[in-house]
C-alpha cells in the first residue's frame, strides 16, 4: 500500500527530477507574508532560538541547553562511529569513520540514507566556515529550541524522531548511517555534512523542529539550497525535489499544516553537502499544542512514516548509487 501511496504523491511534478508540490506552493520567492516568517525565524528569543543554522546565530550564552533540558535527558544509547571522537577538542572523525557501516551495504538495498537528528545537548559557539572556502563564518552548532509545554529540548525530540526513523527505513530496505545516536556529542554542522559526502549518500535527511515568537504559529516545512548557490548549486533540482518529496508525504501523514519549502543559500548544514539534502522542520515546538503532539508516541510513529514515505517518493524513480 505504501508503495501506491508514495507514487501517488509524486504525480504532479513540479521539477522534472521531483515530487510536486501538492499544496500550489510557487517555487519562485516567498510572498511578502512568508517572508515576515521567515525574518521571525531567524530572530527568535532565547529560549526559541536555533532551530535552524540560520535560527541559531545568537550569542553564546543563548545557545546552550534549556533548563528543562537536564531533567529531559533520557538514557544515552552509545556513540555511532561517526561521532565516537567527538569529545576530545571539539573535533569529529564522522566524515572519515563512515565506512565501516557503509560496508555492509547490500546488493539489494533501496539505497543508502544519512540522517542528521538536528543539534546536540550543548551548543558550540566556535565558528566555521558557512561552506566551502568561505570567508564567512557562524557558529559550528546550537543548542537547538525546546518545547513550551513539554519541556523537552529539540536535541531530544530530533533524536527519538531520527533513531525511529533508521529503523523505519531499515525496515523498508535501505541502508541508513545516523549521524548520532545519542545527546553528548560535539559534531558540527560541516562535518554532519561531511558523514553524508564521505558515504556518497542517496540523500541526506536532516531532522530539526521550528521555533517563533509567534506561539500561534504551526506547521511543517523543508528547507534546501537555491539554484544560485556557489557551493553546490548543481544539486538544487535533486535537493528540491527531495524536499518537495518529503514535505507533501509528511503532511498528508501528520496532518500537520503544510508551510512551504524554503529555498535558502544561509545553511552551512546544506552548503557543504555534496549530496541531495533537506532540512525537515516537523513543527513548531513553541506552539503548546503542536508541541505536546509531537511527543506523543502514536503520532512519532505518523512522523517517521510520512518522512520515511517521502523518502521512497523521491527513490521511486532513482538508481541507487553503487558503494
């Protein structure tokens, strides 16, 4: 049934290499309406701020964990090789240790899928390049936002959502690398990139929850590169498609308002990708409601699936790569 469902999501095509957006959006620039939005996700508060790269450009003492965060923190399930090192001098070996998991890749598998469950229990407000030989810099990583009514910071949620969804996948039989498996590492948004590269990644799945100001705000978006971006603009048309994939099977799963797919050149996450990737922001967890939804194990379970749907959408007419 699932395989009817995700071809069916992509009948209406926006890119010849995508799903198409079944909510009309235009892939043209936002209104001015959404722009307003966009402005307030980049300034949030500081218990709101850093859902995104772009979200997380606060001041260090702002990206930290929540108070709430020590008391959310659930029992760590071990390293995965690619952040086994990360707790030495802010360091990582991820885009060098993939390969062990890579190896066991099957003949038959559907395809090789990375998923970078978003931020970590404490922020790294060292900088990095935005992308490849930039001048430009931001901080490495945040401490992500938390939830309003639970309490549960989004390093959490992203986490539980990501390993739910490994399994998920693994079921459906692709091969999946998770970028972390647990809260206590220090990986930057370059070299969670770099663990997708180093495997040669299908595509590249990024798992975040929004914030705003504006706790009436809901719903769920994707985020990727423009067709202009001097890093990896090449990949656009994969990336948006991917995104276009997952947002509309993510939506019609949840229920969730369908927001857009943005189309940003600000994600150091995205532009030192040499892979298809999206940014998928779940909802909003400064929204009570949609944050108490969120953490409600029957609806993870509609989570998982409706990105794990998107997923084979965007498969359904691709090769996989050989590894």
């Amino acid at each position: 049934m699932w395989k009817k469902t995700a071809a069916a999501l992509c009948l209406v095509l926006v890119f010849a290499a995508g799903c198409g957006n079944s909510a009309g959006q235009s892939t043209q620039t936002q209104s001015a309406s959404q722009e307003k939005t966009e402005t307030a996700m980049t300034q949030q508060a500081p218990a709101q701020a850093g859902s995104t790269e772009q979200k997380a450009a606060v001041k260090p003492a702002e990206t930290g964990s929540t108070q709430a965060a020590a008391a959310a923190e659930t029992a760590n399930t071990g390293m995965t090789s690619a952040a086994a090192e990360t707790a030495s001098a802010g360091q990582t070996a991820a885009a060098g240790s993939t390969g062990n998991r890579a190896a066991e890749y099957a003949e038959e598998s559907r395809g090789l899928i990375v998923i970078d469950p978003g931020h970590q229990q404490y922020a790294n407000t060292e900088q990095e390049p935005v992308g490849p030989g930039a001048s430009e810099t931001k901080i490495k990583v945040s401490g992500g936002t938390s939830g309003i009514a639970s309490g549960i910071p989004e390093y959490q949620l992203t986490l539980d959502i990501g390993l739910q969804l490994r399994d998920e996948l693994e079921k459906r039989g692709y091969t999946v690398i998770l970028v972390r498996e647990t809260n206590e590492v220090n990986i930057s948004n370059s070299e969670r990139a770099a663990v997708a590269n180093e495997a040669d990644a299908d595509a590249f799945i990024r798992i975040h929850a929004n914030g705003s100001d504006n706790h009436g705000a809901t719903g769920a978006m994707t985020i990727c590169q423009t067709p202009g971006n001097i890093y990896n603009g090449d990949l656009y048309a994969d990336s948006r498609a991917l995104s276009d994939c997952i947002l509309n099977a993510y939506t019609a799963a949840t229920g969730i308002d369908y927001e857009y797919v943005w189309e940003t050149d600000t994600m150091s996450g995205i532009n030192w990708c040499d892979v298809p990737v999206t940014i998928v922001e779940m909802g909003y967890m400064t929204n009570s409601e949609e944050d108490m939804q969120m953490q409600d194990p029957q609806f993870q379970k509609k989570m998982t699936d409706g990105i794990a749907d998107g997923i084979d959408a965007f498969m359904a007419d691709r090769t996989p790569k050989e590894h």
